[in-house]
C-alpha cells in the first residue's frame, strides 16, 4: 500500500504573520505578540489572527477576541495585520522550496507539501534541515516540518512537532503515530466532523479505524471513506504541483463606512483594477472571485463566487462583486471592503480573452 502513496515533506511556518512582524520589528523578539483584524487605535475590538508562543504560553491563540487576549495579558503587543506583507514573505517561501527542482504544492499562505518520493530517510532528513536553514537564513522565519508517507501524515507531523521542529514518521511507525495523536488533528475532522463523530462514540483516531467503513459512508459520503482510510494509516493523494501565488487580493478603509453597494463601487472598481493589473502582470486567468466586508465592529465575513471557466475580465469581477458586497453590507455598515480572486492558472503570453 505504502508504494502508492507520496513520501511528503511538509513544511508549515511558526506562528507566521507574528513571526514575520518580529522579523521587521526585532524589539519586539521573544515579548508576547499578537496580530489581528483590528487597527492599534481599537485593538480591543477585533479579533487575534495570531499568537507569537510566548503570547501563546498565557492561553492566547487564533480567533479569539483582542479583549479576551488583553484581559490574560496586559502587556500584551499588538500589531494590526499586514496581509499583503505576509503573502510576499509566502511567496518568497515558496519560491525558494521550489529551487529544490522537486514538485511542491503550496497548500496556504503558510504551508506547503513537497513530493520527495525516491529519497531514504536520511535524504529526507538532510533536505529537511537544509531547508529551515535556509528559511531561517532567508527570511528570519522559523518552521516546522513533518515527513511521511502521504500529505497528511506529513502534516500530522509537522503539528506534532511544533515549533520550530523536525518529524520523520517511519512507515513502520505510522499506527503508532496516528495512536498518539488526537482525532482533531486529523485532516477533514473539522468541529461540525468532531462533533458528528462523538455523537457515533468515536472519540480517538484508533476507534475511528476500527469503524465500519459504510456506517462512516452512510453518515458523511465519500469524506467517509477518506476519514476511514487516513484511519487506517492511508492517503493516496498526489502533491499537485501549483503557483506559489494561490490568490490576488487587494482592500482598502473606506473614508467613512458604507451601509450601500453603491456608495462602495468608487473603492471595488479601484480595488478591481488594481487585482487585475496583478493578474495580468503574471498572465493568470482565474475561476473564483471573492469578496470581503470588514464591518465597523472590526469584525470580517466573506463571500466567494466560483465560475465555470477560467477568465480574466475585468467586468466579470465587477459583475459578481457587486451582488456579494451588497448581500454583506445587509448585517450592517462596513469600514473596510476587499476584492479577491483565486483558482488561478498561468497563461504565460496570453492577452485578455474576452
Ligand atoms: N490565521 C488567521 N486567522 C485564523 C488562523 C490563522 O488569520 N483564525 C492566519 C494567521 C496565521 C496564519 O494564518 O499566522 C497561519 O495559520 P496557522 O494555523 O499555520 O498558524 P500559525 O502559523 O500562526 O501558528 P503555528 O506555529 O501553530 O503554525
Ligand atoms: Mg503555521
Ligand atoms: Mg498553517
């Protein structure tokens, strides 16, 4: 079985948009940091994005509201999110993980698996160590990487290691690995899946592989079979070698907040241009247009449209950015709107289409 499956490395940065904050700011190196949604001037509004592990060490961690952080630590630092910063330190990343000549696929702004089918253990491990050093050298970031036979597993490491670490999951060791880790962290076991599975009595990874497979089909269809199979220590999927850049978005604070699609079309039409020089610039076509209010309360909600075809018209994003903002702004004013797209695929010397 083990033949069919990937041997992955996967890397996921550490802590990464406080980690690229500290990288710029080095006062700030080794003091509990956060970064999230809202401006320093009303950071007891929004919400943590993420936790440095030093903020992490007072219970501090992603989604939870800035008031709540604040409250577990005082002395808390703060910095509102760069999100354009983080996606050009990702995109170097990534550029330099595809120096290494083998397929990678990057998986989001923060991760990415590499297919190293062919190289021993040792190899891997080499690869590996090069790899954060370099990251390290590159870019003062650190990273964690777990390695094993199939993406997930690999992932599954990388979690367990974390920060800053290295995992090599041995095929003889795969059961044993999925024993120790809690069934959470297993790929596709979201909170409604967790919640779902606990209600049929599975509780951990093992009891999860010891399942009926079509009581699991019946329950959750072919995401069924693909739980009871990562149970059972198997994950045939390929590395699918892709674009470091995997969306181009842009956003903007709106002078004074808007409560109507009309008073937001000067910035979506301002926004929309400056997306598509971006996806011209790379000679992209796109198949999925997003959309992106954050209200007055700093809180965000977003809305994706997915086309049939590839295109890189300009009036189709206006055309499905327009009812998405307008559907947003009905929970209310918003003081920040963004445009993204994403699915995107090279067309290297193609001009506009349609
Ligand atoms: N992110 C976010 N909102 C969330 C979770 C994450 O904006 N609710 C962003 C900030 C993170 C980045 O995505 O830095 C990567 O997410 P990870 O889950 O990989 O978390 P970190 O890299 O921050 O920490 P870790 O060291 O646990 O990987
Ligand atoms: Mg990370
Ligand atoms: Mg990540």
């Amino acid at each position: 079985m083990y033949e069919n499956m990937p041997f992955v490395l996967y890397v996921d940065m550490d802590y990464f948009y406080a980690a690229c904050e500290e990288a710029r700011h080095k006062e700030l190196k080794g003091k509990p940091l956060v970064v999230g949604t809202a401006p320093e001037s009303e950071k007891l509004r929004g919400v943590v994005q993420t936790a440095n592990y030093e903020a992490r060490k007072y219970g501090i961690h992603s989604g939870m509201p800035n008031i709540k952080a604040f409250d577990l630590y005082k002395e808390l630092n703060y910095l509102h999110s760069d999100e354009e910063h983080y996606e050009e330190v990702s995109r170097g990343i990534m550029k330099l993980l595809k120096e290494s000549g083998r397929p990678v696929e990057v998986i989001s702004v923060d991760e990415a698996a590499m297919d190293i089918t062919g190289l021993s253990e040792n190899e891997a491990l080499e690869l590996a160590k090069r790899i954060k050093s370099d990251i390290l050298k590159g870019f003062g970031l650190t990273c964690t990487i777990g390695i094993g036979n199939g993406k997930a597993f690999a992932k599954m490491a990388s979690d367990k290691a974390k920060p800053d670490g290295l995992m090599l999951v041995r095929a003889q060791d795969l059961k044993d690995f999925l024993k120790s880790c809690s069934l959470e962290k297993l790929p596709g076991v979201g909170a409604k899946t967790f919640e779902r599975l606990k209600e049929m009595h599975i509780e951990t990874i093992e009891q999860l592989a010891a399942k009926d497979p079509m009581v699991l089909i019946d329950a959750f269809g072919s995401a069924g079979k693909e739980l009871y199979m990562l149970a059972n220590g198997i994950d045939e999927s390929k590395v699918v070698e892709n674009s470091e850049i995997l969306s181009i978005g842009r956003e903007t604070t709106l002078k004074s907040p808007v409560s109507t699609v009309e008073e937001a079309m000067p910035a979506l039409r301002d926004l929309t241009k400056q997306v598509m020089k971006e996806v011209e610039k790379n000679g992209f076509l796109f198949k999925n247009i997003g959309a992106k209010v954050r209200y007055t309360d700093f809180s965000i909600s977003v809305k994706s449209y997915s086309l049939h075809n590839y295109t890189n018209s300009e009036d189709e994003v206006i055309k499905r950015i327009v009812p998405m903002i307008a559907s947003l702004l009905k929970n209310g004013p918003a003081r920040k709107v963004g445009v993204r797209v994403s699915h995107l695929i090279k067309t290297k010397g193609q001009k506009k289409l349609f």
